[in-house]
C-alpha cells in the first residue's frame, strides 16, 4: 500500500480500544489530527517512540492532535505494553495485517 501523503482521505478502519470501545475511521476522527502509530511487537524502539509522543502530549493536544497505538496483538499483550510504557492515550488491539496496510 502507498503511504498517505498530506489531504489524502484516511482509510475506513474500525479500531477496537483497550477501554471497550471502538472507534470508526475517518467518521469518528476523535480530533481535527490523529497520530495512529502501528505497531507489531513489544520492542524498545517503540517503548521510545510512545515515551516520546507522551512527553509531547500537552503540545499535541493545543493542536487538537490524538494519538492512538494499535496493534496486532491480543488485548492481553496490548494491555502489558500499556503497563510498560506508561502511557495515557488510547491503545487498539487486534489490527490486521491488511488493515494496517491500508
């Protein structure tokens, strides 16, 4: 799949979140900018990439900016690299492959 460029229309996706929700894209773009990080397995790459966006979350949010993680593992998982990371912004579980390629 191409990569989105700057005014391409988001995908339709349906993310099922870690708080029992879901949450439809692009109808419900929960701000006027999302960041919507993928991500496969556990690793520290990613632990630094949710470090960093936590830091930034007040900035973020000024812009009206949300950001999500989602990933292919079981709630289980998502929910241990909640504990790791420490992060307070909303994480999906059970992306498919395709869906990530979108």
């Amino acid at each position: 799949a191409e990569k989105l460029q700057q005014g391409d229309r988001f995908p339709s996706l349906s993310l099922k979140l870690t708080n029992g929700s879901t949450l439809d894209f692009p109808g419900q773009m929960p701000g006027r900018y999302v960041a919507l990080l993928f991500y496969k397995a556990l690793v520290i790459v990613l632990l630094t990439a949710v470090a960093a966006y936590e830091e930034l979350k007040d900035e973020l949010k000024a812009l009206d900016c949300t950001v999500i993680t989602a990933s292919v593992d079981t709630l289980e998982n998502t929910q241990v690299m909640i504990e790791k990371s420490g992060a307070s912004f909303d994480f999906a579980y059970g992306v498919t492959q395709a869906e990530s390629e979108a």
